[in-house]
C-alpha cells in the first residue's frame, strides 16, 4: 500500500493507493492550529478490514441496487445479498489497490483503475480516474469514466468528517439545499417517489444544529450554483462548504464513531426506476464528476 501527500500551505491531504483512500485532511481552526477534519483509521493497514469504507472511492457503483438490473431493456444479474447489492459488493473500487498517473500539476494527484467486464455481474470494461486537487481552500475531486459496452456507473467518495475531530458531532450546524428526499423501502432502497422536505426531520434548507439526529438518506439536491451543503462547527470555527455536479447526495452519520459522511452521486437504484436521472454510461461517452470541498473561518466571538 502506498501513501501520498499534498501540501499547497493551506490545506495538507493525505492519500492511499489502497481505495484511492482520502486518508486524512489538515484544516487549521480558528486559533491556527491544524485539524485532521477526516474521521478515517490511524494505520493504513486497518483500511484492508474495514467494514464502513473510510475515505474510499466507491465504484463502480455506489448505493443500493436491486437484484437484477435493466441495461437497454435487458435484465442483467448482479452480485447480491438478500437481493441487495450495496456499494458494489465484495470486489469493489473501495477494496481496490489504484495506480497513479503523473500530473503537471503539483498539487494534484490522479488515480487510475480498470475494472473488467463481469465483476459483480455488471457488463463493460471500465476504466476510470479519479483526480485529487488542492486548490486554495478547496479540495477538488473529479471522476472520470470511460466504459467498451453499456453499463451503469454511478460514483462517490466515501470521507467521514468532523470539523471538530476530539468533539461529537452533534454540535455541527448542517444545511442542505434540497427540497426533497427519496422515500426509502425498510431495506433503504429507494421506492421512485419523491417527498417533500417541509415538516419533516430531513429539513435542512435552514441551518439546524444536528444534535442527536442520525441520518442514511437521500437528498434530491435544488439546482443552484452555490453550496449545496455547507457544514459549520462552532468550537472549531470551520466550516466546509461542498460544491457537486450531481443531482443529489447520501447524508450519512455511522452509529458508532463521530462523523458525517456526504455521498455525491446520482440516485441509488436508478437501472430499475426509469423516471431517475440515468446512470447509464454507453461506449463512446464519459462520466463525469466534480464534487469539491471548500474551507474557511467563522469566528463568532
């Protein structure tokens, strides 16, 4: 397993080539000193064994799917468990070792992978990159993807944060800018409908403090051009704004260690729900993803 790291005297990350893993994120706080905002494993070697997929990239698809799914009208079986595949299962990007390419940039770094047709029953080689950029205060990702047959291809990373790390999470200020949400079945796969956020505890268009709310659901994000979450933490001062292409996130806080995960990505379950954003990628097309995550101050007194 390697490790890589970037420094533009702002922000510090820190890589693995294991899951192309966003190992740790330095931010200083409102007194100067430097934070590790990402809630990931002390040792890289722990990665190899973790269940929650800290800092990985998800792929080749991320969220839930149903066994099977549609491909052009075709039904295609996946890998599942109790006909759920979830975050691509047991061969999954996140368990992958990514090689990197060489950038003129020095303050980014690109990982590659190709994943071959079949794995987890999906059809279509594909090959993928994932750019990781210091740019000011901001960490930029961008995921690319190219596929030799149609297949479904629907990407994320997976970092834990807490701008706070020795503090819980509770204390956060979390706002999304979302009007709606996916109705989930009791297994979390989404149903196809859309409900309103108002009156309900996934409204979040309004700064909230998060206190003992948990969430792992899905935000059908308002078009805008501005911050589609922004994440504030009072002890520290930080706030993190996050900037996506996509049309919605996952909004997930484990249940036993504190942190808040921002999955963007297109809708979980889409091959199966034709009236969701499609995820289909054809020969001759390309994936494209940017998400970035932009840091700076709030001294409140």
């Amino acid at each position: 397993m390697k490790t890589f790291s970037l420094d533009n005297g702002t922000l510090k990350a820190v890589f693995l080539s294991y899951g192309a893993i966003l190992h740790q994120l330095w931010v200083k706080n409102k007194n100067g000193e430097a934070l590790n905002v990402i809630q990931g494993l002390d040792q890289p070697e722990a990665y190899l064994s973790d269940i929650w997929s800290r800092g990985a990239v998800i792929g080749r698809y991320a969220g839930r799917l149903e066994n099977p799914i549609q491909i052009e009208g075709k039904k295609i079986e996946i890998e599942h468990q109790n006909e759920i595949l979830l975050h691509s299962g047991k061969k999954g990007w996140n368990t992958q070792y990514w090689t990197t390419i060489p950038s003129a940039d020095p303050f980014e770094l690109i990982f590659e992978y190709k994943c071959p047709a079949g794995v987890g029953g999906f059809p279509g080689t594909v090959n993928a990159r994932v750019s990781y950029r210091l740019e000011e205060n901001q960490l930029k990702i961008g995921y690319r993807a190219t596929t030799d047959a149609s297949t479904h291809v629907n990407l994320t990373n997976h970092a834990y944060f807490n701008l706070n790390p020795k503090g819980k999470i509770n204390t956060h200020q979390l706002q999304v800018c979302a009007d709606q949400y996916l109705e989930l079945k009791p297994n979390l796969v989404p149903t196809g409908k859309l409900l309103n956020v108002v009156h309900t505890p996934f409204d979040f268009k309004t700064p909230k403090v998060l206190g003992t709310t948990r969430l792992d659901d899905y935000f059908v994000l308002s078009p805008t051009n501005e911050a589609v979450v922004s994440l504030y933490e009072p002890q520290s001062g930080i706030e993190m704004k996050t900037y996506t292409n996509q049309p919605g996130l996952v909004v997930f806080t484990p249940p036993h260690f504190e942190a808040i995960c921002f999955e963007t990505q297109k809708f979980s379950n889409t091959p199966n729900i034709p009236s969701f954003p499609s995820t289909l990628l054809k020969p001759g097309t390309i994936y494209d993803h940017q998400t970035h995550f932009k840091f700076s101050l709030r001294n409140e007194g």
